[in-house]
C-alpha cells in the first residue's frame, strides 16, 4: 500500500498539506510508532463476504474468492471503547452467524497499541482506529486492506467519511462506523450553559469539574479555549498558554477521571456538575443510571472526531472480522449508535430512526451545519520536530504537568 501524498485534502479541512488521517481524532497518537517492536510481513490477498442487515452477502473481490478468508462463524476479538463492541443491539447477529464476540475495552487510541503488541492483541479481528491514527498503521503495515465490496452496506455510507481512510488504490485502511464530539457534559437541574471554555475558571466551579485523562483532546480543546484556531499547528508558546489554561480549570476540577463512563458516574452522584471535556454518549451512559445529563457547546467550539474498525493482519479470523464490521455499518446498529450512544451516524438514511437525546444532539436537517458551527475536527500534534510547532511529546508531557498540579 502506497501512502497518501501529504498534499491530499481533508474533506473538512480547506487548507491544503494536511494529512486525511490527521483531520480527526478523539484519541491520542502513537507516542513512539517507531517503538512498537511490531515485526508485520506484508498484508496478502485477501477476500471476505460476510452477512448484513441489508443483503445476505456482499459481492467478491476480484482478486480472489470467498474460499481465500474462510467462513463467517466462530470466536472473534473486539477492541474497542465500552458500547461500541454494539452491546445487546448485536448480539442477534452474532448468534445468527455462529460468532462468539470476546470484547477488550479500551480507554483511549494508545490502549490498542499496547495490545496489538501483544501475540493475542495481534490476533485481534476488529480493532479501535481514530482517524488520525491511520496514516501510522498504514504505513506500519497493521492491517488489511479493506475492499469496499467486501461491505454490503458500504455503498448506503455518507460519502465524506471513508475519504478519511481511502488508500491510493481505493482500498480502505478501516471503516468509519461513528463520529461525535467531545463537547461540556453538565447537569441542568444545578448549571446553565456556558457560553466559553473560559467560563470554568469561575470560582463557583471549584470542586465541580471532572476532567477526563485524554491527553491529545484535552491539549485540543484546551487551545481552542484560549483562540489557537489549528490546535495541530500550535506552537511552543501556544502550548504553554493552553497548558497554563488547563492548569486553571484543573485548580477548580474535583477530580481527573480515567474515561468518560467514570464522568457519568460521578455526574449521577451528584459529586460534580460538569466536566472539561465531555462526550454525547455521556448522556446515555448517565440516562442508564437513572441521570439526565446534557452537552453544550462552548462559542470556541468543541473538539470533533470519526472512530473506525480495523482488522488486524494477523487476525486468526478475518471473515467474521469483515461481517462484524459490516453489520456496525448496518441500519440496525446505525440506529443504535444513534440512539443507545448518543453518536453520530455515518449514514443518514437511519436519521429518521433516532429519537430523543440522540436527534436533540445533532441537528441531521442541517447536517453541514454541525460541522461549521459546532465541532473543530482538530489536528494532532507531528510527532516529528517542525521548527516551532509543538510536538505529539510535548503535548503529552503538558497534560502530565497539569494532573500533577
């Protein structure tokens, strides 16, 4: 697989030398890619066809059959965030392909590189990928090369989001499957919206704020709170305003959470009010436990992002892999991500289908407009040195500082 020219455009980013896979995130790059010790031979050919929701089957690749992968069936390994292994919503399609779905939890992107350093994390059949981790897999080699007609319910894909994974040959690097933000999380029975970032340093905040150890989305929304408009071109003394910032907001924060399902929790209680930053589907995490919870969106906007599945090259069963993934991408579990996540959907033949939180958050009659005004689909910092730009490592070692202040 040939990398994508640096050149390329970012279907929501106007200005060109901006990497597709670094146009999204939600969690952090690779600290050291270099060191990962992976050992990967090439990817071979490969063929799936997999059953969906939508079609018994999809069509085959050209460059091989159905015999090549194998059959659909058998154990699979998921690593994943919590909900987005598809919870009870998938269970009828796994036992009506005989696939036995073994999930891996994650807390954040660097989570799915310490397992695949592992010999079973290696061997996983769908792994996490943020958008703008891609780039560092496909250059890497980790996983195969998906062939859009491997997905029967490719084709029904809102048509910007696979642009974030294609490779040059039209193959794709993983399967955008939800997309959100990472917006303020608030109870609205203590709190009003904020209108800024900047609002959370009122004392009247003090010991009412969780934060979540996210550090690349936290350094992001932390720069859009002081004005860097491209948080992944910030430089060193923009780093250090934004740090500075998130040290005020953590003075007034109860507590650093290790992810979003432990902010639910300590929303529910009642322990904080608000958290910097936030997720939608913190809203239905809370509504499990009997919570209402709502996000906001700041004037400077909140940080957006587009998770994917991917399959490992090494995955002992890639055929239920590709179905799995497939049926993600299907009307039923499209309308779960809707509904049971809070998320955004990759389709929008299913907007009609959700209801409640999930139609409140985002505005589908307007898709575009989600985009414009709400969401800063922000760049990761190079992990290379660039003249005054601040590094990924930097940037790490700055929210280091701030939950240790």
């Amino acid at each position: 697989m040939k990398p994508p020219k640096a050149t390329q455009q970012h279907p929501f980013v106007d200005e060109p030398g901006i990497s597709r896979a670094q146009a999204m995130t939600r969690g952090s790059f690779l600290r050291r890619a270099a060191l990962l010790g992976f050992t990967v031979s090439a990817a071979g050919t490969v063929l799936a066809a997999c059953g969906s929701d939508d079609s018994s089957s999809s069509s085959s690749s050209s460059s091989g059959s159905l015999a090549d992968l194998g059959e659909v069936g058998g154990q699979i390994q998921i690593l994943t965030y919590a909900g987005y292994e598809g919870a009870d919503a998938i269970k009828p399609f796994l036992k009506k392909n005989g696939i036995d779905a073994q999930t891996t939890f994650i807390n954040s992107q660097d989570d799915v590189s310490t397992r695949l350093r592992s010999p079973a994390g290696r061997k996983a059949d769908a792994a996490q990928l943020g958008v703008a981790q891609v780039d560092i897999y496909r250059n890497l080699g980790l996983f195969l090369p998906l062939q859009k007609e491997w997905f029967s319910n490719f084709p029904a894909m809102e048509e910007r989001f696979p642009k974030l994974t294609e490779n040059e040959d039209g193959t794709l690097v993983s399967m955008p499957f939800v997309w959100g933000s990472l917006g303020w999380n608030y109870l609205p029975d203590k709190l009003d919206p904020i209108e800024s970032w900047q609002d959370l340093l009122d004392p009247k905040f003090k010991g009412k704020i969780a934060m979540v150890d996210d550090p690349v989305s936290s350094i992001q929304t932390g720069a859009l709170a002081v004005g860097v408009e491209e948080p992944g071109r910030m430089t060193k003394d923009e780093l250090a305003e934004t740090k500075e910032f998130l040290m005020q907001v953590k003075a007034n924060a109860r507590t650093v959470a290790a992810w979003y399902g432990d902010i639910a929790d300590l929303l529910v209680a009642g322990d904080v009010w608000c958290s910097f930053q936030g997720w939608n589907a913190v809203q239905a995490f809370a509504a499990e436990k009997g919570g209402t919870v709502m996000t906001g969106y700041p004037k400077e906007k909140a940080v957006g992002f587009v998770d994917t599945f991917g399959i490992p090259v090494e995955s002992d069963n890639p055929a239920s892999g590709v179905a799995f993934i497939n049926e993600m991408i299907g009307k039923k579990m499209q309308t779960y991500v809707g509904n049971d996540l809070v998320s955004g959907v990759i389709r929008l033949d299913v907007v009609p289908n959700i209801k409640g939180l999930g139609a409140e958050v985002f505005d589908y009659n307007d898709f575009d407009e989600i985009f414009n005004t709400k969401l800063n689909f922000a760049l990761d910092a190079p992990i290379e040195p660039d003249g005054d730009i601040a590094t990924h490592e930097e940037w790490v070692t700055a929210w280091e500082d701030v939950k240790a202040s």
